[in-house]
C-alpha cells in the first residue's frame, strides 16, 4: 500500500520539459502524485492543460506538516476530459512563501485559493481579489492550520458580533 | 332645488381650497393629491349639470390618466435634491402687481352684475339628457376638424415622446 | 462573509451601501441572507443598472461549521455522520462518498450484495434532490402547483429511506465496509411499487411545465453558460452537461454498481435555465430506470466486508470523487497511519458550481436573478461546510 | 327604480334617495363576508388542485376559516413605518378600498338589485375603479421602503397599460350593444337573442386577460411577486391597514367579474332566455326549477357529509349549512309563483352570481397553472400583443357591424367572419413577437 515511484511517459515528459523542476513522482493507491517546485506552480499547471489537456481543475486545496519547514502541501487535482485521467500536483510552501496563482490557468481556482488564503493564510501572488471568503473579514487566526487549537476561537471576534463571553 | 345649490357649493369650495393647497403644500406628493382633488370637484360640478359623460371622461383621462404618470414622474425623480433648491425665484412684485390687475378685473365684472353678461337661454346650459350619444354626434359632425386636428396634435406629441425615449435607452 | 460596515472595502471600489440612493443611476440591491428565495444562507449583492444586473457578488459563510476541522479530531467511523449534514437534501450520496473514499484508503471492498443496495438508494435520493430542486424552483419562478407534486413524490422515497435505516433526511445508511443493516422485507416491493407510479408523475410535471409558454420565455435563454466557461469554471454536474458536456462520473469512473446497468447521459446544447431543467427531468428518469434494473436482482451475501472494528488506515492519500446530484463529489483523505484522519478536505459541488453564478447573472434582470439562483441547485450547507 | 317590487313602505317622495343608501349599506355590508368566502373559495381550490385538503380546522371543511382571518387581522399590531408619511400612509388603503366600492354602484347583481342605472355606467365602474391605482401608488410612496417603492412603481405601470387593453376589450362588445348603460347592455343582449361572449369571443379573451393584470393577479402579480420585491407596495401594512388592500383587491376582482358577466356573459339572463316551454302541467319553465334544483343537491351533500363530521359542533354547523341550501332552494322554488317581478329579481340574482363564481374560478385556476411573468415580458405582451389586437378587433367588429348594415347579412355570419380575420392577425402578431423575441435574445445573450 505505500507510495510506489512512478514513471510512465507523462512523468518523463514532465521531467524533459521542466527538468528538476520536477522533484519526484509516486503512485498511491493507484493515483499519480507528482511532486513539483512551488516557483514554477503556474508554467507546470498552464503546461497541464494546454500540451496534456488536463482542462478541469477538480479542486485546489491544502495540507499542513507544521514539522516541516516548507510546512505546506498545496495540492491540485487535476482531470483530463479526452483522456478521462486524474492527476495530482503537489508543492511544498513554506509559511509565509507566496505561492503562484493558477487564476490566469483555470478560472475556478479563485474561490478555491480564496478558501485556502482564508483557512490556511497561504498567499496566492496574482490572485485578482484575495480576501477571506467563509470567515468574515475580521478574523484573525486561519482555523485550518494544525497548531489552531479546535478550542480556541477568535473570541475578541465572537465577543464584539455575537456578544458571548466565553466564545464557547 | 335646495341641494344643488348647497351641492354646487360644496364642489366649489372643494375646488378652491384644494387648488390654494396644491400651491402652498411643502411636500410634492401632498401638492399632486389637492391637485387630484381639485379636479374631482370640477368632475362633480360637470356632474350637476348632468353633464354624466363628461363628469366620467373627467375621472378616466385627467384624474386616472394623465394625474398617474405625475405622481409616478414624481416618484421616480430624486425628492430630496429638488426639495432643497430655492422654491420661489424673487419675483414678489410682478407677481404682486399681476395678481391686483386680475382681482381689479374680477371684481368689476361681479360689480356689473349677471344681467350685463349675454348668457345662452336657460335650458342649453343644461345637457340634453343621453348626453354620451349627443356628446359623440356632435363631435363627429359639427366639430369633426377640430376633432381631428387634435388627434394630430396627440399623434405628433406620442412620437415626440417615443423619439426621446430611444435615444435614452 | 465580508461584512460590510468596513468603509467599502469588500466592493472593487463602490461607496457604502446607505449612499446609492435611487436617484443615481446604479443602485445596490441585497438580496439575502434572509431571502426567501436564495435556498439558505446566502447573500448577493447586486449592482443594477435600472432592472439590469451590472455586477453581482455572492457573500457565504453564513452556515459555516468547520467540518474538515471536526474531522480531523474524529474517527473514521465517528466522522460518518458529518458527511450527512453537508449537502442535507442528498445525504445519501454523501455517505456513500465517504464510505467509498475510506474503503479506497484501507484497500478494502464492500461485498457485490453491499454495493447494489447502495446504488438503488443512490438513485432514489438523487430522485428526491432533484424533485426537491424542481418544487422550488418553479416556486421562485412563480408556479405554485409543481411544489406539491414534487414533495408528495418525494414522500414515498423518504418513507423507503425511513424503513431501512429509520431516518428521512440525514440517513447515515452506510458504513465504512457496507451496510449496517440487512434491507427489510418488501424493500424491493417498495422501490419498485415507487418507480412503476414515478413514470406517470414525471409525466404530470412535464405537461405542467415543459411546454407552457410563460415557463419557456423564463427560462429560457436566462443564464446562459458556455461550454468551454463551465469546464474553466470547474461546474460540475447536470450544470455542466446541460451546457452540452457529455460527462458523468457514473460512467467515465464507475463505482458501487454503476457499471452493471445501463442508462443514458441526458445533455442539452446551449446551456440555459431551460436545459438545465430538461437534463435534470431526464436524469429523474434515468435515474428510475436504474433503480428498476437492480432490484430485478440484487446479488444475496454478506453485507459488510471485514475491516474490523479500528480502521487504521496505512498512511498515504487518496481523492474519491462520486456523482452526487449537484456534480462531483470528491473527498480528498491523508492518513497518517492513526484511527483519525491527518486531513480530510471535501469537494463541494455546489461551492464551485455558485462561482459560475456571476457569469451567468452578469447581464440578466432582477427577476432572472432568482431564476438563476435556483437553476445552479445549491444547497448552503455544501456550500459553508 | 319604479320596477322595484318594494312594497312601497317608503313614500315615493325620498325613495330615490332612501333606496339607494339601502342597497349601498347591503353591499358594503356583504362584500367584506362575500371577499372573505372568496379568499376561503381559493384556498380550497388551490389545496384541491395541489393534491392537499386546504383549512380544515376552523369550522366543518374550514368554512369559518375567513371570520377567524378577519378577528386576526382586527387584533394584529398595526405598525407604521419610522419616517413614512403618515398622512398618506393612513389615506392610501382607504383609497383604495372606497374606490372599490363605490364601483358597485352601477353594478347590476339583477334586474331588481341596481343602486344606479346610470347612462353611463359602464364608463363609471372604469372611471373609479381607476382611481384605485392611487391607493397602490400612494401606499408604495409613503412607506418609505425601497422595496415598496420598485412594487408600487411596477404596479403602476403594469394597471395603466392593461386599463388601454381591458377597456379596449370591452368598447368591441360595447359596439353590439350600443348604450353604456349596464341594464341596456344585458336587455340588447336579450334582444339580439346571444351572449356577446359568442359574437365577440376575441373582445371576450383581450378582457379576461386585461381583467387578469388589472387585479394584479397571477400570473401577472409581479408587484407583490415574493421572491423579488418581498411583498411589492403592501411590504410595510399591517393589521387591519393590510386588510383593507385586501379588501379591496378581492372586491376589485368582483367589479371586474361583474363586468365581464354583463357584457360578455348576458348579466343576469338565464342561459336560453327565449326557450320557454313549461313544465307539463306548471306555469314554470324548465330552466327555471334549475338553480332551485341545484341548491337542493348541494343541501343533500351537506346533509350526507354531516353524520360523518369527528367532532358534534361540526356535526351541527354541517347541518346549519344543508338547512341554508335548503332555504335558498325553498326561495328559488317558491319566487317561481311570485309576481313577475320578484321571479325575475331573484333567478337574475342567482344567474348573475353563478356566472360571476365561475369568472372567478377561472381566474383561481389560470393562478394556479402558470408562472408568473417577467416585467418585462408582462409589458411586452400587454403593448405589443394585446393592445394592437384589441384595436384589430374593433375595427373587424365595427366593419361586420357596417356590413351586416348595408348588405344585409346576417351579424352572425359577419361577426364570425370579424373573428376569423382578428385570429389571423393575431397568429401573425405573436409570431412575429416570437422571432423578435428570441432576435433580441441571441443579441443580449453574446
């Protein structure tokens, strides 16, 4: 069941295009993981889909290691219509690292980046209007990250809207 | 014959004080609603003089036409900007002096009395009873030309209406 | 949920709501949180130009309740019912969702036995979704009749769902491995009983409403998405594939029993209100046609397949994506080798589908607005998490 | 008002003035009961149509539903908005409502019950029920609320337009019948031996479609469409302030029924008038026992329902109910032997109201089938269909009636001819609103 290194054409043709860009590529539970460089997030998701035509993002989200110091996984899931394939794109982020937006790319990816800015405080760079979406505008604290203790609320937050004392 | 008289009076005094108040009112809607009211007073006397048609057509062209699009014109523009611009322009005296050469005017005629005025004999002054049917034979016969002069003057003013609106739109 | 008293901030530069007054030539309209026609919790405000939307920006987070947070201090087991309180109108889908994600991440297979009974109530609550869909959009639209039909329709399939695992709404019928529970006798009498008289009742709607003219000039041409917008937009789903995209995971991935039965994949080309309506009419039917295909024979066997009583999954990641009545379900699972998942991020459909809301309000009326809103189905519990 | 068969308890000399307050204080008494039942009609109907049983509770079948409305309403708190003006706050429903029903006062429920023969009747129902867009407009003003204000703006627009439709509608009718008095227009349509409904059906369809916008009805209630403008111009009235709308939408729905019955519809004539052979042995004819049979059917129901009510007050309002069938059937069947006069007073009542209960259920049940229009599809239909048909159709009446004139033909044959060519027209009408329609569409859509 552990990740098996993967190496059908797509990843060699990943790698002869971007080089070391790509740092590995692994198979779990029979999905392609590929694991790429955060700086170079936007040519590899714009090489996606126009040369492999994986033309749908299916969803853009994020994992946090707080062990680590790139803490962040941003991952993107990727799907192909003509070749009714998944692909998986993975990029180590550190905490305050921006990471590139993949807006110009697919278009979904507005509200998705806006939902990882707001749960996980990870600056997309050229994102058109990155603000919090579910949160409102005042909270302070990104609820998603490990070390936000599920406990501990923004209770200046809770106190001055809702009126409850104790934020619980 | 009691009640036409004090009838007569009732509509009359309607007429005037509602029309002073359409003048005097602040508030714009309040001004178009005495307005309203001045011209059903005048549909009331057109009434007493068994005028049924015109006492109806009163109602449906001026109160419940042409009076709906003023008060929806009202509505649509912005109150509160006209409301603070200066209401009178500071022409006290010509007004002033007009208004006195009128009252001067009125007052003499009252003063000569009714029997100077060349009045029609009494019983035309009252409408021939199904005055619907007469109303439309006259206007279809003896005044046919001024009848259709004004549906001319109807038709010229809707195309005027229509070409502003499309430029705006 | 950008609130609005900062000075503006949360507008591309427009004054506070007080200022735009009628007078000027654009005004701000606030529809929501508490309106009646927006399906919950969501506010959009509304620029308009007279009667024409200008700009539209959707506010959410109303019914915000950190799911994924929750999930990462349960249990597998513990976190199943959750899963139903997301899309509440289709929380059937949802569970056999996350059922199937888990079983994916412990490589493990629920029995043939398991996966047809699965599939049937599936269908039927995808039945329910979209006759609860049809009421209130033709509510919203003005057509008071259509909601009635709809709700007794979906009665009888919330009695079926009431026997086999005692609740009507947020059923938690699966578990992790299969089903807890054995169907009860007369379940297949039942269903099939439902999807005899379903036919007549789908025709009813469609005299009702498919060929009157005042429903026609509503929808169609309102809200009109693209081909090529709905892919860059991720809209997934009968939105999709009434903009002409042939594509449903039923087919293209097929999981539980889908690929035992055969049905068709409605779409529609230009991609409006109307043909979002036609797709979903015919998904109903569809939708019918699969559920009589397997009660004819559903596989006898064990119910649950054996993963024991703690799941530990090994540790790895796994994306799961099902067809659920609103477009594409996915949830994304990373297991760190203990009894609670490391993350657990799910795939909305109807957040990302309510995205494609500006493009296709961008243009349209206020009245069409509402049209709008009901034509993406969303539902907000989704849409918060 | 000397065919009134009062006996003459009041000496002639104030008889005019005396009886027509007498009928006045009967309606106004009798409409609020006859809006209510008519409420309590439509949400029977509506739960009948929508696979559901309606108000059940207050009373057998909830037929005390409408007095428990009205009790709430009375006890309601009555809010008035912070900074609305409260003058026309408070004057704009009871414009609305005395314009309502002042309106009755030419409105001929029977060849006896008429508060006024007016010769211009017709005009004069037109004329004031016109004025009630001022209540709606006012209302929508003096609440001060956005939404209020959009809803009364709509619905101003909305009324003036189909007023030109609806009234064009009825001068086709008008033409056959000559005179505007509503008593004439029923005695023509005696005479000429037809309900205009039948010789002017397309004057028949502009109206009901006219009368249908004109009471901001389903489907065209946009003004108070719920899901837009909340509630349109009634958003901030409550209590019995709200009522008095309500009031008064109801009663604008009977004006407008009245109308349709007398001048499409032959007012208060029995369906064959001049079919008057009698009953083997009796002075009656056979479709006069009709209504008295009627009743007594409906008492029987009743009487058969009541055993069966759960609890024993039902048990005894059910009867009370049958018992009230019975007396009406028992009046029909016995003005029968009366004077002319009363025979014809009373079965012209019956006959009146039938046909207006069933103009109503036709509005109830168009309420229930369609959706409601956009504003500007509603505009749309009302200035580029109905009104350039309205017009089409008076003059294709006008020369039928010229035609049957000089040449000699008979009007039936001329009239049908009138309807054929108005029907062309208007296939050609809405067809080329269709491809303009969907022109203008395609352009907006890109």
């Amino acid at each position: 069941m552990a990740p098996v290194p993967l190496d059908n054409e797509l990843v060699q043709r990943l790698k002869a295009r971007f080089g070391e860009a790509i740092r590995e590529a692994t198979l779990d539970r029979k999905q392609a993981i590929v694991l790429v460089a955060v700086g170079k997030l936007r040519e590899i998701s714009g090489y996606c889909r126009d040369e492999e035509k994986f033309d749908m993002l299916t969803d853009l989200t994020a994992v946090d290691w707080p062990k680590r110091e790139k803490r962040f996984d941003v991952i993107l899931n990727l799907y192909s219509f003509p070749k009714n394939e998944r692909l998986r794109l993975k990029a180590h982020a550190a905490e305050s690292e921006a990471v590139p937006s993949v807006c110009a790319v697919w278009p979904v990816a507005n509200w998705l980046e806006r939902e990882c800015f707001d749960m996980f405080g990870i600056v997309f760079e050229g994102h058109p209007d990155l603000k919090r979406i579910l949160l409102p505008d005042e909270w302070q604290g990104h609820p998603l990250r490990k070390d936000y203790d599920i406990l501990k609320q923004d209770t200046a937050w809770v106190r001055e809207n809702l009126g409850i004392e104790s934020g619980q | 014959m009691a009640l036409s008289y004090i009838l007569f009076a009732f509509f009359a005094t309607v007429a005037v004080v509602s029309a002073i108040l359409m003048v005097t009112r602040r508030n714009i809607v309040h001004s178009a609603v005495s307005l309203i009211t001045t011209l059903l007073a005048t549909a009331g006397i057109f009434l007493q003089l068994r005028g049924e048609f015109l006492f109806v057509v009163q109602i449906i062209l001026y109160v419940g036409g042409i009076m709906v699009l003023f008060v929806f014109v009202i509505m649509l523009v912005n109150l509160d900007i006209s409301l603070r611009s200066v209401q009178f322009n500071r022409q006290k005296w010509v007004a002033g002096v007009l208004a006195l050469v009128l009252g001067a005017q009125v007052v003499f005629a009252v003063w000569l009395g009714s029997g100077t005025l060349r009045l029609p004999p009494r019983h035309l002054a009252v409408m021939p009873a199904r005055n619907t049917e007469a109303v439309g034979q006259a206007l279809f016969s003896q005044y046919i030309l001024p009848f259709e002069i004004a549906s001319v003057l109807l038709l010229v003013a809707m195309i005027g209406a229509v070409v502003m609106a499309k430029r705006r739109v | 949920m950008a609130d609005t008293r900062n000075n503006g901030g949360t507008w591309s530069g427009a004054s506070n709501v007080e200022t735009t007054v009628l007078g000027a030539d654009e005004i701000i309209l606030n529809m929501g949180p508490q309106h009646p026609s927006t399906h919950g919790v969501l506010r959009v405000k509304l620029k308009l130009d007279g009667e024409r939307v200008v700009d539209s920006e959707c506010i959410i987070g109303y019914l915000h309740r950190g799911v994924e947070k929750i999930a990462e201090h349960r249990s597998y087991q513990q976190f199943a019912p959750y899963v139903d309180r997301m899309d509440y109108v289709a929380a059937v889908s949802n569970g056999l969702g996350y059922c199937e994600a888990v079983e994916k991440l412990l490589g493990a297979e629920a029995p043939p036995r398991a996966r047809v009974v699965r599939t049937i109530l599936t269908e039927l609550q995808r039945i329910a979704s979209h006759l609860l869909w049809l009421g209130t959009h033709a509510l919203d639209i003005g057509a008071l009749t259509p909601v009635f039909y709809c709700f007794r329709e979906r009665e009888e399939i919330l009695k079926i769902f009431e026997k086999y695992c005692g609740a009507r709404l947020t059923t938690h019928a699966f578990r992790i491995g299969g089903l807890q529970y054995e169907t009860y006798d007369g379940f297949e009498a039942d269903v099939k009983r439902f999807c005899e008289d379903f036919a007549t009742k789908i025709d009813e709607y469609e005299t009702l409403l498919t060929e009157n003219r005042i429903w026609v000039g509503r929808t169609k041409g309102v809200g009109k998405l693209s081909a090529e917008d709905a892919i860059a937009l991720g809209v997934t789903g009968p939105v999709l594939r009434a903009s002409g995209v042939k594509w449903d995971i039923r087919k293209a991935m097929p999981y539980a029993a889908y690929d035992q039965y055969e049905f068709e994949i409605p779409t529609r080309p230009t991609g409006d209100t109307y043909d979002r309506y036609v797709v979903r009419m015919e998904e109903m039917r569809q939708s019918r046609r699969i559920c009589l295909q397997a009660v004819e024979n559903i596989p006898s066997g064990p119910i649950m397949a054996k993963v024991g009583k703690v799941l530990k999954p090994p540790p790895g990641e796994v994306y799961h994506a099902i067809e659920a009545p609103k477009g594409e379900l996915g949830y994304y699972i990373v297991s760190d080798g203990t009894t609670q998942p490391y993350r657990l991020r799910v795939r909305p459909p109807s957040f990302i589908n309510l995205q494609a809301f500006d493009r296709m309000a961008r243009g349209s009326l206020v009245a069409d607005v509402v049209a709008i809103i009901g034509t993406i189905d969303i539902v907000l519990g989704e849409v918060d998490r | 008002m000397s065919h009134l068969t009062m006996p003459h308890l009041i000496p002639t000399s104030i008889q005019p003035y005396v009886l027509p307050v007498l009928w006045g204080v009967v309606i106004v008494a009798v409409l609020p009961l006859l809006a209510g039942y008519i409420v309590l009609l439509e949400r029977k109907v509506m739960a009948d149509m929508q696979a559901r049983l309606g108000p059940m509770r207050v009373g057998p079948h909830g037929l005390l539903q409408p007095i428990a409305d009205a009790v709430k309403l009375l006890l309601k708190e009555d809010i008035i908005p912070h900074d609305a003006d409260r003058l026309m706050f408070w004057v704009a429903p009871l414009i609305s409502v005395t314009m309502a029903l002042l309106a009755y006062a030419a409105m001929p429920f029977g060849p006896a019950f008429q508060i006024a023969d007016l010769n211009v009747g017709l005009l004069f129902i037109l004329a004031i029920s016109s004025l009630g867009i001022y209540g709606i407009v006012l209302g929508g003003w003096a609440s001060n609320s956005h939404y209020s204000l959009l809803g009364a703006l709509r619905s101003a627009a909305q009324l003036v337009s189909y007023e030109t439709a609806a009234g064009l509608g009825l001068v086709s009718a008008l033409l056959l019948a000559g005179s505007l008095s509503m008593r004439e227009i029923v005695q023509a349509q005696y005479d000429q031996g037809e309900w205009f409904v039948f010789s002017v059906p397309i004057g028949f369809f502009i109206y009901l479609v006219g009368s249908i916008a004109e009471t901001n009805r389903a489907p065209f209630d946009l003004p108070e469409a719920e899901s837009e403008l909340v509630a349109g111009y009634m958003t901030e009235y409550s209590g019995f302030r709200w009522s008095l709308y309500f009031l008064a939408e109801y009663a604008n729905m009977i004006i407008v029924a009245g109308i349709a019955t007398t001048l499409f519809l032959g007012g208060w004539l029995r369906p064959f008038p001049r079919f008057n052979d009698r009953l083997p042995g009796t002075s009656v004819e056979i479709l006069d026992a009709l209504p008295s049979l009627v009743f007594l059917g409906v008492a029987a129901y009743c009487f058969w329902l009541a055993p069966k009510q759960p609890v024993k007050i039902q048990k005894l309002v059910m009867g009370l109910v049958g018992g009230l069938c019975v007396a009406l059937a028992a009046a029909l069947a016995g003005s029968l032997f009366a004077p002319d006069a009363v025979r014809l007073g009373v079965h012209g009542g019956f006959w009146f109201m039938a046909k207006v209960m069933a103009y109503l259920y036709a509005f109830l049940w168009i309420r229930f089938t369609f959706p409601r229009y956009r504003f500007d599809q509603l505009m749309r239909l009302g200035w580029r269909f109905l009104i350039p048909l309205a017009l089409v159709n008076l003059i294709a009446v006008a020369v039928a009636l010229v035609v049957s004139q000089e040449w000699g033909w008979h009007p039936r044959v001329t009239t049908i001819l009138a309807t054929l060519a108005t029907l062309s027209v208007a296939v050609w009408l809405a067809s080329s609103d269709e491809k303009h329609e969907t022109a203008i569409r395609t352009a907006d859509g890109e």
